[in-house]
C-alpha cells in the first residue's frame, strides 16, 4: 500500500466476500488487485469522494474459493457480502458468512458485526421469500439496480451507499468527526489504528 495519505481524509478496509462470480466481477471493474499472504486476500485500492471528502478504500477481496484467515478478520472495518439469491442453497450461504463474520465459531473478532443486504430492485418483489428469510441474519436492506450489469460508476456509487451506512451505524453524522489532518492521519496508519466496529454490507443479486 502507498505510504502517501496527504490526498485523503480518512480510511476504509473494506472485505469483500461472497458468491465467486459477483465479488470477482465487482473487484475487476478496479483492474485487479495484488495478493496479500498475511491476509490471505486480493487487496484493490480505490477512493471513494463523499460529503466534500475523499475517502481511501481498500476492498480486501476473498471468495468461496480464497477464504480469509485471523489476520484479515482483524484487520478489516467494513466487509461486504456480494451474493446470489438465485442460487438454491443461497441461505445457507449467508448463514455460514454471518457466522463466520460475526465470529459464532472463534476468538479473532470482539465486536459485533452488524449486517445490511443489498438486493437488486427488478427482482425483490418475486425474491421477497429470499429477503424475508435472510432478515433472520442481517438488519437492513438497500435495493440497487441491475446488479448484474457493473461498471466502474456503479460499483462506486454501491460503495459510497454502503459507507454511508457504515457511518449512520457508528453515528457519525458529520464527515468532519471522522477527518484528520495530513500528520495525524499518517501516523494513525503508521500505527494500524483502526475502527473497532465491523459491518458486513450483504450485496445481492439474482
């Protein structure tokens, strides 16, 4: 990661988890990302510009096929669930992610994770089913348009929409609580401070 954090106001490590297909889709709409052993994950880095202020993301991409280790649990603010409900076993799936995130099963995470799903407009009618069973495993729902159909805009403006959710949860109702200046914001990174808090951001898509 650049150890220039002058062009930022604040910092995200975001996970990024969830069906293969629609997490790999949505991480290459960056161009890819570099593999990071210590956290078992592809890490991409992006901004994000909010409320006058620019926020520097990292998306922490693993996958049913890449799963994370203690490290990245640990290290991660935010993670973001990007599923299919069409698949049969879907809530299985989430089930098994919500434990995993909210740690049911270990030691490595301490806060409670709260969890929002994000589901595609055009079919939240006819999935109602889908959505009303996994409210036994998330709290919120955002609805979003063609999922299946991302690009670059898109995939920003679904991660300015979840951090805007990761902030109501902590309270913040002003970017400014949250801005440091250019000295204190290097050496809180220097230092690995981060927040305490996770929130699993649930994406899904038919």
């Amino acid at each position: 990661m650049s150890e220039n954090y002058k062009d930022y106001n604040f910092y995200l490590r975001i996970g990024l988890d969830g069906t293969p297909y629609l997490a790999n889709d949505f991480a290459r709409q960056f161009g890819g990302g570099v593999y990071n052993e210590t956290l078992h994950a592809q890490i991409i880095t992006t901004d994000v510009h909010l409320d006058n202020y620019t926020i520097k993301v990292d998306l922490l991409k693993a996958g049913y096929d890449l799963r994370p280790n203690i490290n990245y649990y640990s290290y991660i603010d935010v993670a973001m669930l990007v599923c299919d409900i069409s698949h049969t076993n879907i809530l299985n799936e989430i089930k098994e992610l919500s434990e995993e995130y909210r740690n049911e099963h270990g030691s490595y995470v301490t806060d409670k994770v709260h969890i929002v799903m994000i589901a595609d407009k055009t079919v939240q009618k006819s999935r109602n089913d889908i959505l009303k069973e996994a409210k036994n495993y998330i709290e919120d729902v955002l609805l979003f348009d063609a999922l299946y159909k991302l690009n670059i805009d898109r995939v920003k403006e679904i991660l300015k929409e979840c951090i805007s959710k990761f902030l109501d949860f902590r309270g913040i109702k002003d970017l400014n609580e949250m801005t440091f200046q250019n000295d204190q914001f290097e050496i809180m990174m220097k230092n690995a401070i981060r927040m305490k808090s996770l929130r699993i951001l649930l994406i899904v898509n038919q």
